[in-house]
C-alpha cells in the first residue's frame, strides 16, 4: 500500500481524521516525536499498529486527546493526577490512570484495567484529535526497536508501505518522548521523557516514587502485572485437553470460540484479549482453556507472547 504524505491544512487533517475513522493507521506530529495513530475504539486497527511496528510483544500504547474533560471520560482522575494535568497538558506528560468504561479496545491497554493517556501541546496534533473526535493510539512511528521519528521523513523511513498516511507537520520541537507517570496510588515515574521530573515534583511538592536499579519500568510488557486468565491456560494443542474449553486458530471444528477462522493474524490480535476473557468468565472452577496452535510469524510472535505469559504457572 502507498502511504499517502498529507499537508496539515483544514483539507489534509480533515482527510487524515476520515482515514482514522474508517480503521486506517495515520502517523501524525507531536510536539515530543511522530505517533502512529488508529482508532483506538477499533481492534482491527489497533492490532495493526502491532503489525505495522512489527512489536514482538503487545506492550500497552498511550491514548491521545484533545483536552482533559476527553480524558475524564476514559479514565478516573485521583486529586494528583488531576493537579498534574491542570498544570501540564496539553504537553510532553503522559499519566497512567485507572481505565472506566469499556469503550477502548482490550488490546490498547494489553488487556490491564489501567490506560496511559496523553494530551499533546502540538497545534495539528490537536487539530487532527478534534476533527476525529475520539481517542486515538499511538505508540511512536517507528519499527519496534528503531529511533523515535521527529521528522515525517523519519516515518516514512521505517513504515513507508506498512501505514495508510503520514501528515507532514515537520520536526518535532520537543524531540524525545512524553514522561510517564502511574498511580500506585502514589505518584511514580514510570519513563523520564521530555517535562523533567523537578518540574513534576515542584508542582506535588514532594518526590515521585522511582523504579529500583534494574528494573525496566519502560517495558511493562515484561512485567508480571499483566492480564492473565484465572483457568489454567494449555497451548499449542491441536487436541483440546479432555473437558477444556477451546480456543481455535485457523479451521478448528469443535472450538468455543476461534481467534480466526481464516487463519488472519490481525483478526487473531484484535480477538485475542476479547476472547481471553470470555472463555475464563465462561469455565467453571477447575475448568482449564486449551488453546490451538498459532503460527510463529508476523503477529504470531506477539500473540504467542502473550498467550506464554497467559500459561506461565503464577
Ligand atoms: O511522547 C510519547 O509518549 C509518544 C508520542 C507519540 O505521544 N508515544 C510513545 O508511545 O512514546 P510508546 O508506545 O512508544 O510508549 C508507550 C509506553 C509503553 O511502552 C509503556 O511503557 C507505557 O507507555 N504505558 C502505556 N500504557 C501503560 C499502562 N497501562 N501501564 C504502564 N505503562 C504503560
Ligand atoms: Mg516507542
């Protein structure tokens, strides 16, 4: 597929906002670096994102909105969060706050009940969020484990073909990546990004929380606070194990639910979590969930992830 290079005129973002809506993937500008931009209501969209970045593992992307009453309707707000993004945003910060409503697709926040969510301080940023009018994912516009793009050129350097359209608002004045702050309840810094930490710690008037030496707060994909279904998880099984529920992949007579009938990894991806935590809901006590084989490429590789840490023993 061309990707488009759309100019950040009221013509271009209004293209760029209809081009979110129906599903595409839309790398725009912030003032940190370029987002790779879907939906994120969609699941097919944002399990492209995965495809796209080509992310081995399905770590939880930052939601972008246009203000912080946007905001309030996806996440709850505790007083310090609250007094953070009164005094920050729109701008380089990003909070982790307790998910409300049901609205955002499972795969957004890998399936964890908290969300990460951000309000830019760039002018077509916020432009293309209200034009769209609804909360938007983006991870930054690279392929996994390359450089953050700060230039529309940068994007297309890595994702040219893989994405439907970049808009063009040239360099990115900040230049590094948003700072990270969950609620644990406490305050705690999470990534150091582009508003620096004094700046945070004056406005709560005391220190944040940090991450002991050598752990790797900025992949909560290796942590273990992952979503894990209650049921025992068993895979790789072109058999179900004898009274299990089933989860199929691919032509799978018999299964209780299919991640993909026709075998499409993007289908897989978006249904995962959903299905996930309908077979546990669904399997009495005891009761474990087997899970058909998943091919080890393109998207295969974050599925299986995730369904390894679903099986690991806890
Ligand atoms: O400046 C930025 O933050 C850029 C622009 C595009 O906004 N975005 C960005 O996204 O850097 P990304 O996907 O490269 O980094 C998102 C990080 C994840 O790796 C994770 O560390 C954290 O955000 N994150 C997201 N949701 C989280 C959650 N529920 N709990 C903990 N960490 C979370
Ligand atoms: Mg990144």
């Amino acid at each position: 597929m061309p990707t488009l290079a759309l100019a950040p005129t009221p013509d271009g973002l209004n293209r760029a906002a209809g081009m979110l809506r129906a599903g595409d993937l839309v790398a725009f500008p912030t003032e940190t670096v370029y987002g790779l931009g879907a939906d994120a209501r969609n699941d097919i969209a944002v399990a492209r994102i995965f495809q796209a970045k080509g992310r081995p593992r399905f770590n939880p992307l930052i939601v972008h909105l246009p203000d912080l009453a946007a905001a309030r309707e996806i996440a709850a707000f505790p007083d310090e969060a609250l007094r953070l993004a009164s005094a920050f945003w729109p701008g380089a910060l990003t909070l982790v706050l307790p998910l409300k409503g049901t609205a955002l697709s499972p795969l957004v926040t890998a399936g964890l009940d908290t969300v990460a969510l951000r309000v830019p301080d760039h002018p077509v940023a916020h432009t293309l969020l209200e034009t769209f009018g609804g909360p938007v994912a983006a991870p930054s516009a690279n392929p996994s484990g390359k450089v953050s793009p700060t230039r529309a050129a940068h994007v297309l350097e890595g994702l040219s073909g893989r994405i439907e359209a970049v808009v063009d608002g040239g360099p990115c004045p900040v230049g590094v990546e948003s700072t990270i702050i969950g609620f644990t309840p406490t305050p705690a810094l999470l990534r150091p990004g582009g508003l620096p930490v004094e700046a945070i710690e004056a406005c709560l008037g005391g220190a944040l929380t940090r991450h002991a030496k050598g752990a790797r707060p900025n992949a909560p994909g290796q942590l273990a606070s992952h979503y894990a279904p209650a049921a025992a998880v068993r895979l790789g099984r072109t058999t179900p194990e004898p009274g299990d529920l089933w989860l199929g992949f691919g032509p799978t007579p018999g299964a209780d639910l299919n991640l993909s009938e026709s075998g499409d990894l993007v289908e897989a991806a978006a249904n995962l979590f959903h299905h996930l935590r309908s077979l546990d809901a669904r399997a009495a006590p005891g009761q474990g969930i087997s899970v058909a084989p998943v091919p080890p490429h393109g998207l295969g590789h974050a599925i299986n992830d995730r369904l390894r840490r679903a099986a690991a023993p806890r």
